[in-house]
C-alpha cells in the first residue's frame, strides 16, 4: 500500500473515536432524564388521602363540644333538689347523672367525673360499708320506723364513726343523792357556762348564788368541751384547761354543799368524724351530765355543710341532730332547733316540719332526752329552742325534757324557768327531767311549777 493510502486509511479510522464520544455524550443525556421521571412520585403521595385525616380530627373535636353541656346539666339537677321539699332532698336525685355519661361514652375530660363524685358518696354510705360489715348492720338496725332511711340525707353518713360500744359510765363516786336539805327547791338549771369557754363572765359561785335567789335545788354547769385539731376554738376551753374546769367546779361544790348541789357537767360538741374522742373526753371525769349539742355556726360546719340551700343546710342540722342521738354519747340534746337563727328573717317551720318528724322518730327511738332553752329568747329569732310547735311534736313522742338556761352570765341562771314549763304544759308535758350522775331523775311538772311560784311570791311578800 502507498504512503498515500495509508493516510487515508488512518484518517478513515481516527473520526470513528471521535463519533463515539458523541454518542456518550448522547448516552449521558438520555441518562439526566430519568431524574425527573422519579420527581413526579412524590407529587403523587402529596395527592394521597394524608390530607382527608385532618378534617377526621375536626369533627372529633366538635364532638367533644355538645359532651360539655351535659356537664352543666348535670350540675343544675343536683343543684335543685336542694331547693324541693322533703322528698326532693333525697339521694335518690344524683342517679339523674347517669344520662349524661351515656351522652359522653369517650369520657374527654377529667371535667365529667367531678361531679360524679360528689353525687354518689351520700347513697353510696350506707350500702359501701362492705370492709365492715359489722357498722353498718348497727345503725340500720336501731331504724325500726319507716320514715329513718329517708331522713338519712345528711352528708354526715360518709364520715359518721358510731363507737363500737356505747361509752362506758362510771359508778357515781361516793353515796348518790343531794347534799340539799329537804324544803320546796325540787328543781335544776342543767346548763350554764364558765369564762374557760371565753365568752362567759363570772366565776361558778356567782351562778351558785343566783341559783339560791330563783329557788332551784340546784345547777350543772355545761361548759364547751375541749375538740382537737383547733376546732373552733374561740368558744370553748383549751385542751389543758380540762383539769382546771374540773377544780373549778369542784371548788364550788364543796363550798355550797348543804345549800346548794353546783354539779360537774359538759356541753359537748358533735362533728362528724369526732366521736371517738368525744367517747374518750367523757371518761376523764366523773359527770352528772352530758349535753350534746350541733353548732351550726362553727367555721368547720358552715366551710363544709354550708354550700346548698338555706333549706338543705337546715336539713342538714336536724339529720346530725338525729345522729348524735344515735351515737349513744350524750344524755341530752341541747338547744334543737338552734339552726332558725341561720338566716332567721326565713325561717319556716312548716317548711320543715316533715323532715323534723323523722328526725324525732329516730331521736324519740333512742331514749335520749332533749332540752327546752331559755336563752333562745335573747337569740335573733326571739323563741326558747325549741318553739312550741316542735315541742308539741316531741311530747306526742314521749321524748323526755330538760331544762336549761344556757346562763353566760350569772344573772340568767333560772331565768324564764316558770314561762317554759307553761310551755311544757301546754305542749302536753306532765314530767320534766333533770340527770344525777348521768341517771335520769324524772319529776312531776305541776310539782315543779309550784315550787318555784311559791318561791316568787315569798320573794315578792
């Protein structure tokens, strides 16, 4: 081959390299596409129904809206069978709830069991004493009368500790019977205060003193009870003063004897919840009388029973009334009807009256007596505690009665005595009580009344 052909040949082959880099070339611009091919995959999942979850929230949430309302609802009933007459005060309401739950099967909020709560535990007492079954077979048991389980209403079932055994009473120290000598003073003022109680003036031999000018055989004072846990305690001894409360009265004891019986009493408090030491407190001396009395006006009562109607309150007094007579602590009921001062522009007792007659049934089933005080002439709803109405009730009961003065200052021991017990008459009394060494003594009330009219005219000639 010639030089000439040779050139050819190679010239003929250099251009075939050449052609091929274009080739990768387009190879590599066929290749660059395939990115965007992948690019449309995403547009795709954004068009997936990830969207359509969140308006399946929206009506989720709308639902939870109308589960609020019954709440509300939910609250008005329970507010209004405060406000109804006897049988609307029951527990029976706060099954009304329930329909409301069922609206609001998803519980949303903590909002929809607090109200539940606050429903259930009064019917729920009774019944959910299952771990000791011992307490509640007790307190049913002495409801022999129909009308007891329905004036069970009190807030006070779901904290009531009823002692085991009733409080053991000690053998009266010494012989039993008055130091007084024989004459026409029969009677006794079984309740009056000392200045331990810190709002009460003059020491026990001022009251001794007065006793003698209003022709009484006798007197027991009743100071406020000791509580702990600072329970109101501006009214009422402090715990160390106990032993000197006792002293105290001692010392006037020995001083009259012989003229006058001054006796050691106590007007001890129910709470709820504070029976045990109650049951402790009376085995620390040795009384002639225990006077159980319900303070409605104590801040602990009104903070926790205050907070329905002025209705349902009161209610809520005579029930724990009833309860203290259950107890078995006390001797008497001081002051029963105490509660027409709260608000007493509104007192009513007609209103009451229903309620108030199944509390006496279960008062009146105990055997417990209950006083007539004269003080509630100076109280804002000017009438002895309880008013004539009331009284009439628990003498159709045969409820034994006491009379006391309820004296802070000395002047006051024995006051009103002859206009309660023409009260007691006219109610349908013919026997009043007093207590030596927590043993009832029962006199004739005509006996009575004429002692102490003898003794106002031998005053006045």
């Amino acid at each position: 081959m010639s030089k000439k052909n040779k050139a050819k040949a190679n010239q003929a082959k250099k251009p075939t390299p050449k052609a091929a880099k274009p080739a990768k070339k387009v190879h590599n611009k066929t290749a660059k596409p395939s990115k965007p091919a992948k690019k449309p995959a995403p547009k795709a999942r954004k068009a997936a129904p990830a969207p359509k979850k969140v308006p399946a929230r929206k009506p989720a949430r709308t639902a939870a809206k109308p589960a609020a309302k019954p709440i509300k609802a939910v609250v008005v009933k329970a507010a209004k069978p405060a406000t109804k007459p006897e049988h609307g005060a029951r527990p029976a309401v706060a099954v009304k709830p329930a329909p409301a739950s069922k609206a609001g099967p998803a519980t949303p909020k903590s909002a929809i069991p607090s109200p539940q709560p606050a429903a259930l535990p009064v019917p729920a007492a009774p019944a959910a004493a299952s771990p000791a079954p011992a307490a509640p077979v007790k307190v049913p048991a002495k409801a022999p009368s129909p009308g007891r389980p329905s004036s069970k209403t009190s807030a006070s079932a779901e904290v009531f500790v009823k002692p085991e055994v009733p409080p053991v009473r000690r053998e009266p120290p010494g012989t039993p019977g008055s130091t007084v000598k024989k004459g026409s003073a029969i009677f006794y003022d079984s309740h009056m205060h000392t200045p331990l109680c810190k709002h009460a003036w003059g020491e026990p031999e001022e009251y001794a003193e007065q006793g003698l000018r209003a022709g009484l055989k006798g007197i027991i004072f009743t100071c406020h009870c000791p509580m702990p846990n600072g329970f109101w305690p501006t009214v009422r001894m402090d715990e160390a003063e106990f032993d000197a409360y006792v002293a105290m009265v001692g010392r006037a004891t020995e001083k009259y004897k012989g003229r006058l019986d001054v006796w050691l009493g106590l007007e001890s408090e129910y709470y709820p919840g504070y029976e045990k030491y109650i049951e402790h407190l009376h085995q620390r001396a040795d009384f002639h009388f225990i006077l159980g009395s319900v303070h409605w006006q104590a801040k602990e009562y009104l903070s926790k029973y205050e907070g329905g109607t002025i209705e349902g309150f009161r209610r809520t007094y005579f029930n724990h009334l009833a309860d203290s007579a259950e107890s078995g602590l006390y001797d008497c009921l001081g002051h029963p009807d105490l509660v027409k001062n709260y608000h007493p522009d509104s007192w009513c007792f007609p209103i009451l009256k229903d309620h108030v007659a199944r509390c006496l049934d279960r008062i009146a089933a105990t055997g417990i007596a209950m006083e007539l005080n004269t003080s509630g002439l100076n109280k804002s709803y000017a009438e002895m505690n309880p008013g004539n109405e009331m009284l009439g009730m628990m003498a159709e009961r045969k409820i034994p009665i006491v009379v006391g003065s309820d004296a802070h200052r000395a002047p006051r021991v024995g006051d009103h005595f002859i206009r309660a017990l023409e009260n007691l008459k006219a109610a349908g009394y013919k026997d009043v009580s007093y207590f030596e060494w927590r043993q009832r003594k029962v006199l004739k009330l005509d006996d009575v009344l004429s002692s102490l009219r003898k003794h106002e005219a031998a005053k006045a000639g």
